[in-house]
C-alpha cells in the first residue's frame, strides 16, 4: 500500500518543477526563508543580471513559496522584507449598507 502525505501546494511546485528557471525560483526562494523576523535582504544584480529581472524573479519566488514580501528597488539593488500587514484597499470604502 502507498504511504500518503499532505503537503502545501508551494512545496509540491517546488519539488516537481524542473528546468533552469525553476532552479533559479528555487535559489530565491531560499533567500526568502533565510530572512528571520525583522531582518530585511538586499540583492545586488551580478553580471547577465538586470534589477528588474531581480525584482521579477523575487516575486515568482515569493508567490510560489506563499509569503507576503515587501519588495523595494534601489538604484543598486532590491531589499525586501516579510510584510506585516496585509495591504488596504484602494479607492472609495464601501457604503456601510445603511440608507
């Protein structure tokens, strides 16, 4: 009989992906569980690299593995850091119903 385990979906997108750029997901992934409570990373751009790939890849990253990252773009790198709160809503509140 088959052993059965529950996992979250991020991990099993993690482990079953495969090719080049689910390497690289994979690497920025654990740069964003190195992060304990309030610290904060900074990447700087190596050489084939552009900020905004950085920026681009971070946000794969932190989308696959399911963490709210605050991500800010420097002119020479890009910080980023566990988000606290969740984000507002933009525009107009709603009507609270009552007329």
């Amino acid at each position: 009989m088959p052993k059965f385990d529950r996992l979250p979906l991020g991990e099993a997108k993690m482990k079953t992906a495969s090719g080049k750029r689910a390497q690289i997901i994979a690497e920025y992934v654990r740069y964003i569980e190195q992060l304990g409570d309030g610290e904060a990373g900074r990447l700087q751009a190596g050489e084939g690299e552009t900020i905004s790939t950085i920026r681009r890849r971070l946000g794969a990253a932190a989308r696959q593995s399911e963490k709210n990252l605050t991500i800010r773009r420097t002119g020479d790198g890009v910080y980023f850091w566990a988000a606290e709160t969740r984000r507002r809503r933009r525009g107009r509140p709603r009507a609270s119903g009552q007329t």
